[in-house]
C-alpha cells in the first residue's frame, strides 16, 4: 500500500485543501480519499510519539496495574508569545491553543485511555486583547469505558510547567528556570517575518548541537490505574504504588522524534498500518472541535467519530 502524509501546523485549516467536493465533512473525505487510493495517511502527532509516553502505554497494556480510571495533563507555557504570523491570533483560520497546543494534549490521553472519547466539557479563556484568540483552555473527557481524563493548558507565559519536570524543556533540553525575555515586537509584519526566520532552513534556524540525555515531554501527565499511578517523565516512568515510588528508566534518545519517523518508514517499507493514521487524526480534531463548541454553548458535547488505539 502506497503511503500519503501530510504535516499541517493548525488543524482548523488542515482538512480544507485537495479534497473530492462530493463529500460534506472534509475530515470525512481525507479519510475516505485515502482508502480509496489505497493509500495510507499518517498524521505525525509529534508528542504521542515521545518515548514516556510509549512506554506508559506499554505498562497499561502489560494489565500489571489494571485498568485506567483517570488521567490528568497540565502545561503551561509562553505560547501566545511566542512569534506569531497574523491568522495565528484567528481561531476560524486554526489559530489559538486549542488548534495549536490541544491536538497534543487529547492525542496523548486518547493514546492511553484506549482512544474512543464519549463526551468533551470544556472552558477556554482569552484574555489579552492584543492577542485575540484562545491562549488556555481547561477540559474534561469522559471515555465510553467510564474512564476520564482532565486538560489543562496555560500560554500567558507566567507560570512555567517544566518546573515539574526538573527543568528539561519540551524539546528535552535543559533550560534556565523563569529566565524567559519579554519580545517586543515592531508590527505584524516584523512579528511574521521573525517567526518565518525561525523556521526549519530559513535565516535564524540554527541545527542543535547539543546531546540530549532526556526524551522530549509536553507538561505532566498522571495516569491513575487500579494499582498504581503511572507518571511518564522525560527520562522514564515514574511508578507510584503501594506507598514507594520507582522509576522505570528509559535510555537517553538517539535521534530527536525518531519515533514519528519509525512509523512513516513502517508504512512505506513493510506495509505496516500506522497507529496514528486519517480516522486517528480526525478523532483528535473532535475532541478539538468539541472543546471550542462546549466552551460556547456552555454544556457537553458528544463524540460520533472516535476509534480504539490500534
């Protein structure tokens, strides 16, 4: 089987190009396009694929902790100060954190509370008018099993979440505690042409020299099973049970998101059906959807597109 994949930053926008107009639901007629080509499609989920994460499903999967019942992930950031180009402060064009930053946070408790959402209840808050899209968001997710899973996430770059995890950054570096520099910029323009500069090839991209020990991470996440409570982390799995607390290592990473790669190369070379294909993807952007719905209308609201983990 032939493979498509297609890396697209803001999900909002992500199923509006290329696609049959005889279907009405776009995220729809990706998955079906490709099963009709013959194709594989692979969304390259980058945090779902850190090596904790694996390795705390894994742990679930061996059933030596019993089931999931609960999951919490909380992060906070500087996201919405960060260099941004114009349509990222327009939720409509897949702007603000619940397109951006949220698609990470649903795709890592979807991967360990086995996949298929039921309900989303969700809040999202916007609260600089400079910046005038979502910057955190707070979410509830119940799963058909009965498990739940609660979503944190805070961009306004005050409270700094990496605290939790001795200071290694998303990417897995060693950073300086709270030694982040207000930007200021000049326009729109000077902030886009900044954020363009930086981008993988472009005038300011440097290539890291530096030897990663530790795996990369996005916030913290608790997962609480019948007999203990699972904590990945950037160099393992912390195990709380019993009353102790152990770590199940993890050796330093040899290439960064390795992983994401292993996965495109499984469905090109061997034919091998990737976890995170079109109908995984469009399950993560209900959720997505849903918080934004929720938050608006005030209520719950229910899953029809959710799939089990492969």
């Amino acid at each position: 089987m032939r493979t498509l994949r297609i890396g697209v930053a803001g999900l909002g926008r992500a199923f509006s190009v290329m696609l049959p107009t005889f279907v009405r639901d776009p995220r729809v007629a990706l998955v079906a396009a490709a099963r009709s080509a013959g194709v594989f499609l692979i969304v390259g989920h980058s945090h779902s694929f850190d090596a904790p994460i694996l390795r705390t499903r894994a742990l679930i999967a061996s059933d030596e902790y019993g089931a999931v019942r609960m999951i919490h992930a909380l992060n906070y950031t500087d996201f919405l100060y960060r260099p941004r180009r114009p349509e990222e402060f327009d939720t409509a064009q897949g702007g603000g954190a619940v397109f951006n930053q949220a698609a990470h946070q649903v795709d890592i408790v979807r991967l360990i509370g086995g996949g298929r959402v039921k309900s989303v209840r969700a809040a999202t808050g916007a609260w600089d008018a400079t910046r005038p899209t979502e910057g955190s968001y707070s979410a509830l997710l119940t799963f058909e099993d009965g498990a739940f899973a609660s979503l944190t996430y805070g961009g306004y770059g005050h409270f700094d979440s990496d605290e939790f995890s001795g200071w290694i950054g998303e990417m897995g570096q060693q950073k300086q505690p709270y030694a982040r520099k207000p930007q200021n910029f000049a326009n729109a323009v000077a902030e886009a042409a900044l954020k363009n500069a930086r981008n993988y090839g472009a005038a300011n991209w440097r290539e890291s020299t530096e030897q990663l020990t530790t795996h990369q991470h996005f916030g913290t996440v608790i997962v609480s099973c019948d007999r203990a409570d699972l904590r990945p982390m950037p160099n393992g799995v912390m195990i709380y049970q019993n009353g102790a607390a152990q770590l199940d290592p993890l050796p330093p990473p040899t290439i960064p998101r390795v992983e994401v790669i292993d996965e495109l190369y499984a469905a090109v070379a061997e034919g091998r059906p990737p976890l995170r294909d079109g109908a995984w993807a469009m399950a993560t952007l209900e959720v997505c959807l849903a918080m934004l719905q929720s938050a608006r209308a005030g209520q719950d609201v229910a899953m029809r597109h959710q799939v089990a983990v492969r």
